[in-house]
C-alpha cells in the first residue's frame, strides 16, 4: 500500500516558518544578551562600582594617564570606554545635576571641537542606582579623540552619571547612532552600582598616556 502524502496548508507552513524563524531569533538573543556582574576598583577607594556586562566582552584595565583613576576598555564591544572617578576632594556639588550636565557639555565640546550653544541637549540616563546625562554627535569622530578611534566612525557618544561617591565617564564609538553595541553598553550604564569597603587589589594595569 502506498503511503498517502501529507499536504499542509499553506499557511500553516508559514506560520510554522514564523514560529521557527522567531524562536531561533529569540534564542540568538538570549545569548547575545546575557549579563554577568563584573566589579571595577579604582585608584585610592575601597569601593567598587558593579556593572551587568556582556559575557562576551573582555574588559582591560588602565591606569589614567591624568587622573587618579582606573579607565576599562571594550575593544571588543565598538571601541566603549569608561574611566571610574571618586570625589576625592568631598566636593559636596561634585555629584549634583547640575555639575554633572556642566562636566558633559564642557568635555563634549572639547572632544567634538563644537562651540557649547551648538551641542545638542543632553539626554538623561538613568537607572535604578545611577543618573547621569550623554550626548551623541552624528559627524565623522574627530582625528585624535581616542587611540582606537576610526575616523570614518559616525557616532560619538560622551556620557557621564553618577553612583553614591563614584563618577564614572564614557565614551562610545559606532558606525550608527543604533549600533547594537552602543545600545547595549547604554544598558549596562545604567545597571551600574556602587558599593562600599569590598575592593580587593585591583588587577595590574598599564599606564594610559
């Protein structure tokens, strides 16, 4: 006896290829997005801040050049750079609103070579235990701005916020203002937290010039 042939309709067939289509994308995405808390010491502070990184970001530890501070970079995540900073001179306006807008725009201007009235109005970040502010420029990133900065990127985005006694200050480099990764280190700015008196010795770290 020969086996009757099972014809599907066909949009079952379609809706079985959406459902599979999306499922094999979900997938992708969970493990694209899974998050692991990694801990940042910084120079002199016996805090850390705690940051929900992705797991496949590798970040390497710094000594600024100029600063007391420890910067991380992710040159595998679209050139992401952070450098975490304390209020070392208990400056009582050191973490307020105001003082963080003024840092951003000033830094964003000198980096972006804009006069301050030509910058676009920061836009706010905030997360549960952190609020800062950012700023993006959509022009080729001006030569010079980062060691391991493209000329042709178009997106350079200068951010910074706050977490109890820690300032911490970003920059990001993509090809579009919607690069996955920019979208992503957004995210993990904002789960940023801080917490007291559980720093170990920091890793060895080169010296940034």
């Amino acid at each position: 006896m020969t086996p009757r042939r099972l014809i599907l309709p066909l949009n079952f067939t379609v809706v079985v290829g959406v459902l599979l289509c999306s499922a094999l994308a979900t997938s992708a995405a969970g493990e694209e997005s899974k998050l692991e808390p990694q801990r940042f010491p910084t120079v002199e502070h016996d805090g850390v801040a705690i940051l929900d990184v992705p797991s496949d970001w590798e970040p390497v530890s710094k000594l600024h050049g100029r600063w007391p501070a420890r910067t991380i970079i992710f040159t595998d995540a679209g050139n992401i750079v952070f450098t975490v900073m304390w209020n070392k001179g208990k400056n009582p306006e050191y973490n307020s609103t105001q003082q963080l807008r003024e840092s951003l725009t000033k830094a964003a201007a000198e980096n972006m070579g804009r006069e301050i009235d030509e910058l676009s109005d920061p836009e706010t970040l905030k997360g549960p235990h952190m609020n800062g502010f950012f700023i993006s420029n959509t022009t080729p990133v001006p030569e010079g701005v980062t060691e391991m900065g493209p000329e042709d990127y178009e997106n350079f985005t200068l951010g910074i916020f706050a977490i109890e006694e820690f300032q911490v200050f970003f920059t990001m480099i993509s090809r579009e203002e919607s690069s996955p990764d920019r979208l992503r280190g957004l995210e993990m700015f904002r789960s940023a937290r801080f917490e007291a008196g559980t720093a170990t010795e920091a890793p060895p770290a080169e010296s940034m010039q």
